[in-house]
C-alpha cells in the first residue's frame, strides 16, 4: 500500500512489520521521531514489544545487548553525539555476535552544536564490526530495514542502517509499505543460534586469552565476508517478493563514462539530476553509488570504475588529517588494480550545507580539466574562511 511517509516513519513500519520484540531508545534529534511512533504503537498495542526507556544512549545499547542475548529480535536508533556514546558496546555487540539493527541517522559531531546531516559520526564507527547499509530515499529505508533484520540474523552481526538528516528523516514522500504476510513470507521468525537458557546455562563474555582471542576475531571478519555473499542472496529473495532491489552499489550511466561520481545517501539523488543535464549536453558522466560500507564491496567497485578515465568521490563527512572517508576507501579498492583511474576527493554538505547541482556540475568541471588531483581533498561551498590571531 502507497503511503505517504517521512523517512524516519519509514523505519518505525520497518520495524513494526519485523515484528521486533525488544525495543530500547534515547531520543536524541534527528532520529526522535523514529522511535516516538514506536512507543505509540507499542502503547497501543500495534506492536508485541517491550519499549525500554533508558537514561543514556550506552544504557541504551546496553539494555539491547542484554535483549539479544536472551534470544529475542531487538532495534534502537539514535545519531550523532548519542551514537558516539555507545561506542564502546558497539565493540561489545558485534564481537558477541549479536544480531542488533540499529537506524542511524546521520548528524554532525559536536562542537559546535549541529543537528544537521554530516557522515562522519557513522563513519567513525566503521572498525566496531558493524555492517552498515546508507540509503537514498525512504523506499530504500524501509527495504533495508526489513533486510537488515534478515541480514544480521544471517551472519550474526549487527547492522547499521544509516539515512541523511532531515533530507531523509524528516521528508515526506510515496512509499510502498508491504502487507504483513508479504514480509512474514520474506523475513523468517528470528531463531538464535544461541541465547540465555536456565535449563542449558553457559557463560558469555568470558576472559578470553591470547590462544584464543585471535581466531574469534578472525571468525568475525569470515562472518563480514560471508556478509556481502549473504545480502545478494537476500536481495533476490527481497526483489522475487517485492520487485525491488538496489545492490552493493548501484551504477548510472556508467557504461560509456569518461568520468565517475561516487556518491552515497540523499546527495546521490541530486547528483541524478546533475548528471541528466551533463548528458543532455554530450558529456560522458556516469555515478557509483555506494549502499555498502561495511562489508566495502571491492570487487563491484572495481568492475564498475575499471572503465572510466577518472574518478570523483563527493565525501559528506571528513577524517582530519587523512581527507574524505570514502574518497580513502575507494582508492584502497583501486590502488592494486593495474592502469586504475585516478581519484579525486571532494567535501561538500558538512553540517547540513546544501549541495546543489550546479556545485556537482561544478565539481565535474574541475575534474575533467584537471589531469591528476592536486589534494587528497577539495573542499566545495565554502564561505570566506578567517583564522583567528
């Protein structure tokens, strides 16, 4: 049924189709209005879950932690500074092999105080062995949702399925929300692989020594791997149900490109727009957009630039010292492969800025006259920058 949904609401059905039994949750801007939906529907009986009101985002993971374990299906949501703070249980979560899904939406780090889009807070969570799914519209927020429950539960991982700040989470658009025996026949009841038992007790998070701790961590990144082959195989059972799919990555235009966008979330569907007007004007522009983080597809990435003559990453977020994250990750993917095209970064839309089509056109301008990059990153879009004495 077509309804007309903000992006955040579009996780809330997600999770309600899902049947989630556990529910624990900060409100913490943008991501509030996610789970404000579900405690209504919990309060009104919409939901079978328990909605846990916790006092911190580290409570918050905590209380879930807990949930999983007992061998129930879980989800939170939470953003920016609120995200940051669970850090440490995010560790804690993966590394117990817990099937969490978690709604992140993307905001800026503080100081200064910013509540708008900005990548870096998910991005710097990109080492704790979470897998991490971005999405461009709400359609693509609900399906990934719904899939990531699938996902998790499949590999034991927990997954991070992460939308653009209110570009996304406070947006309303037409999305098709599936009936609920249409994704019982899709997402099956969650069974763990183990859990709390009373009558079959073992302990969990032990002291691990050195003869050990090795190969469990080696256990999680053939789980991470196992995780890419995983999601393909869930895509066809989510498209052969629904007729909807969106890949690892999703490439536009990119048969013939001479030059390649990389994109992810909402500022690929203004890199779209851009890109109709390049081509209606003969020029060879094509875009990557890039679903996956984590597991990073490599090989798709590969294949799809292979024949292009350069490549521009449009970061959203920034790693200080080192450049954009994903301009890094995609010249680590194409550093081995012989005759690979050069790469060129660019920052734009830090804190909520605005990108438009005529700053991407703009960046497709400086990549084509340029013939190597002469940054790691190019920072679009900013005002007069003055140095304090």
């Amino acid at each position: 049924m077509k309804r007309v949904l903000e992006g955040s609401h579009a996780v809330a059905e997600a999770v309600r189709l899902a049947k989630v039994q556990v529910i624990s949750a900060y409100p913490i801007t943008p991501q509030t209005h996610i789970v404000e939906i579900l405690s209504e529907y919990c309060t009104k009986g919409l939901m079978n879950a328990r909605f846990l009101r916790v006092e911190s985002e580290h409570s918050c993971m905590a209380a879930l932690i807990g949930a999983q374990t007992a061998g129930v299906r879980t989800f939170t949501a939470t953003s920016g500074q609120g995200l940051a703070l669970m850090h440490e249980l995010l560790h804690w979560a993966s590394g117990a092999r817990l099937p969490i899904v978690m709604a992140e939406v993307n905001r800026a780090l503080a100081p200064g105080w910013n509540i708008w889009v900005d990548q870096t807070d998910s991005l710097a969570q990109r080492d704790t062995g979470w897998i991490q799914m971005y999405c461009e519209d709400g359609q693509e927020v609900l399906d990934s949702t719904l899939q990531a429950f699938y996902l998790a539960e499949s590999v034991n991982l927990p997954v991070m399925v992460v939308l653009d700040a209110f570009y996304l989470s406070h947006t309303y658009e037409p999305v098709d929300v599936p009936g609920q025996e249409a994704v019982d026949r899709f997402l099956p009841p969650y069974v763990p692989k183990f859990q709390l038992d009373t009558a079959h007790p073992c302990g969990f998070g032990p002291l691990v020594a050195p003869g050990d701790y090795m190969e469990m961590r080696y256990h999680i990144a053939m789980a991470m791997d196992d995780a890419l082959i995983r999601f393909g195989e869930i895509e066809d059972a989510f498209a052969a149900q629904f007729n909807r799919r969106y890949g690892p990555v999703e490439a536009i235009e990119c048969e013939d490109a001479e030059i390649i966008f990389v994109t992810t979330g909402t500022l690929t569907s203004t890199c779209r727009l851009a890109l109709q007007d390049l081509r209606a004007k003969g020029e060879k522009a094509g875009i990557l957009k890039i679903k996956l983080l984590r597991p990073f597809p490599y090989e798709r990435i590969r294949e799809e630039l292979k024949g292009a003559k350069k490549v521009a990453v449009i970061d959203r977020n920034f790693s200080f010292g080192a450049g954009g994250i994903f301009a890094q990750e995609v010249r680590a993917a194409l550093c081995n492969t012989p005759d690979h095209p050069p790469v060129f970064g660019f920052i734009a839309g830090i804190g909520g800025r605005d990108v438009t089509p005529e700053m991407l056109t703009e960046i497709y301008r400086q990549t084509k006259n340029s013939d190597a990059p002469q940054k790691e990153s190019v920072w679009m879009g900013l005002h007069e920058v003055k140095y304090a004495d």
